[in-house]
C-alpha cells in the first residue's frame, strides 16, 4: 500500500470477513500490510529487500496497482507517471523478485493488462513524453508495456517452472476513474451507465484469481487472457524486437544496468 493507514482498515475488514466464513480461519494464513509505492524506485527497492529478507518463498505475484490518464506528473525518479507506475514499478519489482519465485517453482507472475493497449505504441524517442503528453496515448503505452514485458520475460523463464501471464479485467467500477473529469450533468448518467455496465471489483478479480491459482493453466506462459480465457492479441503487441529493446532499455531506466 502507499496508505498505512487505509490499508490497515482493509486488512482488518478482510480478516473480518474471514473470520465470519466457514471455510476460512486464523491458521490459513496471515494477512501482513507492507508499504510499496511503485511511482518510487527507492521504495519498490526497500519494499523488496524486506520481503526478501521475511519470506522464505513466494507462489504468485501479482502486478495490479496502475494509474489511469492522470495529468502530466513524473514519478520521485522523473518518469512520466502512468509509464513509471504501470511499466516501470512492476519491471523493477518482478525483477528484484525473480530469485525467489524461481527458487519457489512453481510459481507465477500475473500481469493486470488492458484492452485499451490497441491505441499504444512504444515509442522510444520520447518515453518520458516530454515533447507531448496525450494522457489516453500514454495509458494504452503502459498497458501495451505490460503486455511486452510479459512476453519477453515469459521467454527469459522458459524451463524455470516460474509462468506469467497478462490479463484484461474488463470495464469495472472501481476508483481507476479518479482523474477523469465528468462533467456535471453528465454524472447521473455515468453512474447509470456503470452500474449497469461495468463489472463489480469481485467479477473484475476473476481473471486474475484465475491465472493466480487455477491448475488449467499451470504451465500455460507468456499469454493474454480476458474471462478467464486466452485472446488473440495485435500484431504490435507480440513484436519480439520492441519487447526485446523495452526490457533493455527499462533495465537502464530502473537502474538495473548501468
Ligand atoms: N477498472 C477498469 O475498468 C480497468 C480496466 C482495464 C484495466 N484495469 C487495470 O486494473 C488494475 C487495477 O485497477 P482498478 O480498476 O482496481 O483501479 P483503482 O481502484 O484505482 O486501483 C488501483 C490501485 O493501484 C494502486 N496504486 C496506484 N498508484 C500506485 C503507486 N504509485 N504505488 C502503489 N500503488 C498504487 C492504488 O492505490 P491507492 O488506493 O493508494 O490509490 C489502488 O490500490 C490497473 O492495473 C488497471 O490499469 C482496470
Ligand atoms: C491521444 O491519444 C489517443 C490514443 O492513442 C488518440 O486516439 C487521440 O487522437 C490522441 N489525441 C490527440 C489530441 O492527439
């Protein structure tokens, strides 16, 4: 969480709800808060170091956090805010986690992609986009960054018995929303449409739930998934040579090669 104190009001909902539940009990786990906030590299660095240290293994990770066509902001490391949170946060902390998971194997990496990649490019003249900030543009970037990063790194764990796959969630009323602005009397009509629309957060978890744990897809990598069932992708989502060159180039940008 970056919010300690929000984060502890969920946990203890979760563990209420569990608590209440016939299947669940004390001895099934323990839920820790930890703080990790991916628009931060020392953060994301610390973060890891910690679980490193505390957890003998690690069976999934899931990449969900993302930030949705905010305004032109830069992360604490001077990267454009929806390619620094949604690609370049994840990349450091899968990466600094890799040990782990292989050491854990079988174990899966899980990617929360979206549809809205289509209208993305990669283009690495201006990744930062200094030159031009369009913020639809620079969301379908990190979520077609996403989907590259899971295809090349599907590649690198071929034969490690670690899998990761992409996912779209589908349209979920959720907070994603936030720095979008609706114009006032459009509001009733959006809260309509959404409710009778959009996916709950439960039915927008399924897909993930699904690559997280279901043993259809075990040793099943490197592809995007919808409803819980695989989807074609573009052509420029599957370029080898752009997932090849991103990888290399987020590696430098995080600091992982100098
Ligand atoms: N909702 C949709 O219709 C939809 C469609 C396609 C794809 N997706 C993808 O689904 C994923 C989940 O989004 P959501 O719909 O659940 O949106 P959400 O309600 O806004 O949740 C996003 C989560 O990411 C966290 N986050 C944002 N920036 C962060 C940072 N710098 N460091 C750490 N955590 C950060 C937020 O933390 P705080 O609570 O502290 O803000 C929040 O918990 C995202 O990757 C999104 O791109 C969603
Ligand atoms: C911003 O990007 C979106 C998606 O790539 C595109 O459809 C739109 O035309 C762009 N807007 C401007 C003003 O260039």
């Amino acid at each position: 969480c970056r919010d300690r104190a929000r984060a502890e009001s969920a946990a203890r909902d979760i563990r209420a709800e569990l608590g209440t539940c016939a299947a669940g009990s004390a001895h099934d786990g323990d839920l820790l808060v930890r703080e990790l906030d991916l628009a931060s590299l020392r953060s994301v660095r610390r973060f890891c170091h910690r679980v490193l240290q505390e957890e003998p293994r690690l069976d999934v990770l899931i990449n969900n956090a993302g930030i949705f066509q905010c305004p032109y902001m830069k992360t604490e490391d001077g990267f454009e805010m929806q390619f620094g949170v949604n690609h370049l946060g994840h990349f450091l902390l899968t990466n600094l986690l890799l040990g782990l998971l292989k050491s854990s194997a079988p174990s899966r990496v899980v990617v929360v992609s979206s549809k809205l990649y289509k209208y993305g490019e990669i283009n690495f003249d201006d990744l930062n986009s200094e030159m031009n900030y369009n913020r639809s543009f620079c969301y379908s970037r990190s979520k077609l960054a996403n989907i590259l990063f899971t295809n090349e790194l599907a590649r690198r764990l071929e034969g490690t018995g670690v899998t990761v796959n992409a996912l779209h969630p589908g349209i979920c009323r959720t907070n994603l929303g936030r720095h979008v602005n609706v114009p006032l009397l459009a509001k009733p009509l959006l809260s309509f449409v959404s409710w009778a629309f959009f996916k709950t957060p439960l039915e927008g978890a399924q897909t993930s739930i699904y690559l997280a744990s279901s043993p259809d897809v075990e040793s099943v990598s490197g592809k995007y998934f919808g409803n819980c069932k695989e989807e074609e992708l573009l052509p420029k989502a599957m370029d080898d040579l752009v997932a090849r060159k991103l990888w290399d180039i987020s590696e430098v940008m995080v600091g992982l090669l100098k």
